[in-house]
C-alpha cells in the first residue's frame, strides 16, 4: 500500500517535471556525458521494485530531455558570443513596449532576426536595446539598431546601450492596434497617472507610468496588480464561466481559449503571463474531464512546461523565481495555514494567500534588490480586493475614451475614483515609517531559508491534507 500511494500517476508527473527541470539545469554545465550511468550507481540496489525501476526511468528520461532541450537553446547564442564587445549592426522586431529608465533612455526588448555587420548572419535572440534616439518605441516595429554588444542580466542574450536605432517599418497587426486605440483611449477619458495605472492593471503596459510612480507602487508591495499575471487571467476565466454559465462544458472552454489568446496576444508572453497561461489550461482541462489537480502537480508540471518553451527563464529570469515562489505561497503554502473554521472567510484567505506570496517571494527580492517591503500585507488588504472592479470600470473608460471621446469623462468618473483611491492608498502606505528595509542575503542563507521553509510546510502537510484545485 505504500508503493501504491507514492507511485501514483501524480507522482511519477512531479518527479518526471523536476527531472526535466534538473536537466535543463544541467544543460548550462555541458551535454548528458557521463549522467547516462548516474542511475547504475544509485539506484541499481532498488532494481527488483519494477514500480521503482518504472519511476527512475521517468525521471532519468525527463532529465536527459530537459538537457537535450537547453543544449538546443544554448546553441542560439552561440552565434551571437562571437560578436560580443564589437560594434553591430542588426535588424530586430521590438517585443515589448518601450519605458524611460533611470537615464531617461528608451529601452526595449527586441527580438533579433538577422546581423548586418561585421558579417551577415541569420540569429534568432532577444535583445535589450536601450537608447536615445527614439521617443518611444512600440511593440511590432521593425528597427535597424547600430551599437555595442555586452552580456547582461535577466533573460536577454545581451544588451546594446546607447544605440543608434532606425525604423524600417512594421509587424503590428489588428491586435496591437487596438491596443494602440484603448490605451489612447484610456489617456483621452482618465488623467495622469490613473490613466497609466489603468493600463497597467488592464493590459499591463506599464511604460507610460512615471519612475516616482513605479518607485512608490513597488515600495507598496503592489507591483503584481500592474503586471499581467494569473489573476488577471483567472479574472477573464471565471466572467466567461460565469457568462456561459447555461451552455456546454465545450462552450464554456472554447469561448474561455479564445478570450485568453486575445489577451494574451495583446499583452504579450512575460514568464508571469506564460505560467499563468499553462496553469489555466491546466486547470480548464482537468474541470472540463471532471478531476481536480493536486497543487503540487499542477506547480511542477506547469514549470516544466515554460521552461520545455523557454529554458531561458530558468537560467536567468528572476520574474520566473518570483512568480513561482508567490504561485507556491499560494496554493500550497496558504491552505496549510488558514484553519478550518476560517476556510470560507474571504478576508482570512487574502491575509493568508498576501502572507505566503510574501515570505516566498522576500529571500528572493532580498537577493536580488537589496530591500524589501514591510507594508505589503496592508496595502494589498485595501487594494488587491478592488483589481476586479478596477478592470471593469477601466475597460468602460478606455472603450468610451475610444469609441465616444466627447462624452468618456462622464463615463470614466467611477475608473477615475476608484484608480485615484487605489494610488492613494499605494502612495500613503510606502510613506510609513519603516516601508523599506534594507536586507541582504547570499545563496548560502537563501538556500538555508528555504530548506527551512519546506520542512516547516511538510510538518503541516502531515496534519493538514492540502485540497485539490479546481478554477471554480
């Protein structure tokens, strides 16, 4: 009975995704080599278990291929290391909105097709190109950039500073210009900075909003609401369940794919947007078959998949870290603490849900940032809660901004308070005493904190057994 329990399908998809995991890991020191005999050493004791045996296949299987898939993407900038440190010339297509950054350059991510000079070579890498020349820059164009190539952070190939940038034309399709037109429309029906903020909870474009701003948003602990992610999408999800309520389960699922895929391709794919895009799959499939899925395999499932899409974010987003360290502090964590009695307390599961994302997530800010900030739990317990009503009436205001501009104030003024008490509140709280606190930790002491951390949740998960998810 006790193979039985741990050698269940379940179990051989969350070890199979961290073997996948582990491989593409694996990837960044060399090819498979000699890994092929590591199963002879430690497991040829537990041979004669053909459910062991079945087990270790799966998760060597998956290893070898997570290697196999990040060897793959390695080999796309091995043509660009050539060129690092020298002058190029390269033709791109910008992925993501332009923003002002601290040197009040205009810098964007771009997706390089093709280098010009010193020689002509066909790439396929993002790129962060930071310049001068341009006002801004739009999601779609196609640029002609001149400039020096550097290795950089995050999950670009490499960084240009400083470029000469042309444009040659563009890619946008009807998407992106309706997305031109609302968040015009948003500027022509709500003022500064409501109307920035509004795209940011909406479409999460959050280029337009000022430096101070995006300081006291982040300061608040409130960043997640302006950039798009699984609440948002879990949002559309449950207004189309909600809709079709009266139809078919195949209805209810297409008419939910469609809307998410216009989103998404308005918004584009950030490592948050993509593991909320397989985590709703994930969860609309399993609903539509009647099952629910185990927190844990729908976690390390759906982090195998983004990185089978993206290796990269693995290696070098901190965003991916984040996102998964708050999606653990939520569904795994958060269940575990709130007591059974408070299950149904809507106000107990925001605390809860607010403090597990938090302690998740703040070894990592600490590492990365140096700070972190201590008034979050505050801010988001009188902001977070309003992020639906906010889209709704936002959406109202940018179609009216858009389709009737003489009459979109009228039609924005219920946008416009409650946008202005939501910066209010962010404005107020990272003003208090205290709101950030310098902190810094190395790799030994994260990893320590996190060893601690998931024997403290195994200890609950002893007592408490967690429930299945199900996208109600």
């Amino acid at each position: 009975m006790i193979f039985d329990h741990r050698f269940r399908r379940t179990t051989f998809l969350i070890f199979g995704s961290l073997g996948f995991l582990g491989g593409s890991l694996y990837a960044l020191q060399g090819s498979a080599g000699w890994a092929w005999l590591i199963p002879a050493f430690f497991f040829a004791p537990a041979l004669k278990d053909r459910r062991f045996v079945a087990l270790v296949v799966v998760m060597y299987g998956c290893f070898i291929g997570g290697v196999i898939r990040g060897n793959h993407a390695l080999a796309k900038e091995d043509v660009l290391r050539q060129f690092m440190g020298q002058k190029v010339t390269l033709d791109a297509v910008i992925t993501d909105d332009g923003y002002y950054d601290y040197k009040r350059r205009v810098t964007f991510t771009a997706n390089v097709f093709e280098i010009l000079s010193p020689e002509r070579v066909k790439v396929d890498v993002p790129l962060r190109i930071n310049t001068f020349v341009l006002s801004s820059a739009t999601r779609g164009e196609v640029v002609r950039v001149t400039g020096k190539i550097f290795p950089t952070l995050g999950n670009v190939a490499g960084s240009i500073g400083y470029a000469e940038v042309e444009t040659l034309g563009t890619t946008v399709n009807f998407l992106d210009l309706a997305r031109q037109k609302f968040t015009a429309g948003l500027r022509n029906s709500l003022p500064e900075p409501t109307a920035s903020f509004a795209a940011g909870i909406l479409i999460g474009q959050r280029s337009s909003l000022t430096s101070k701003w995006q300081d006291i948003i982040r300061d608040a602990g409130i960043t997640h609401i302006i950039a798009v992610s699984g609440y948002n999408l879990t949002i559309l999800v449950r207004f189309t369940r909600r809709l079709f309520k009266r139809k078919s389960r195949y209805q209810v699922l297409v008419s939910s794919a469609l809307l998410v895929t216009a989103f998404v391709m308005i918004t584009g794919l950030s490592p948050s947007i993509l593991r909320a895009i397989i985590v709703v799959i994930l969860l609309q499939l399993s609903w539509f078959y009647g099952r629910k899925i185990h927190p844990i395999v729908l976690l390390s499932l759906s982090a195998a998949i983004s990185v089978l899409i993206d290796p990269f974010q693995l290696w070098r987003s901190v965003g991916w870290y984040l996102s998964f360290a708050a999606f653990f502090g939520v569904i795994v964590m958060a269940p575990l603490l709130v007591s059974k009695k408070r299950e149904k307390s809507i106000l107990a599961l925001l605390i809860t849900e607010s403090l597990s994302a938090g302690l998740m997530t703040l070894p990592i800010i600490a590492t990365v940032f140096g700070r972190v900030s201590v008034v979050s739990i505050f801010a988001n317990l009188l902001v977070t809660p309003l992020v639906p009503l906010a889209m709704l009436l936002s959406f109202i205001a940018g179609l009216a901004g858009w389709i009737l501009p003489a009459m979109s104030g009228w039609f924005a003024l219920p946008a416009r308070f409650l946008l202005t008490y939501m910066l209010d509140i962010a404005n107020i709280v990272s003003r208090l005493p205290g709101a950030r606190l310098g902190l810094s930790v190395n790799a030994l002491v994260l990893a320590i904190f996190y060893a601690l951390l998931c024997g403290g949740i195994w200890i609950l998960h002893r007592h408490r057994k967690p429930k299945l998810l199900v996208l109600d």
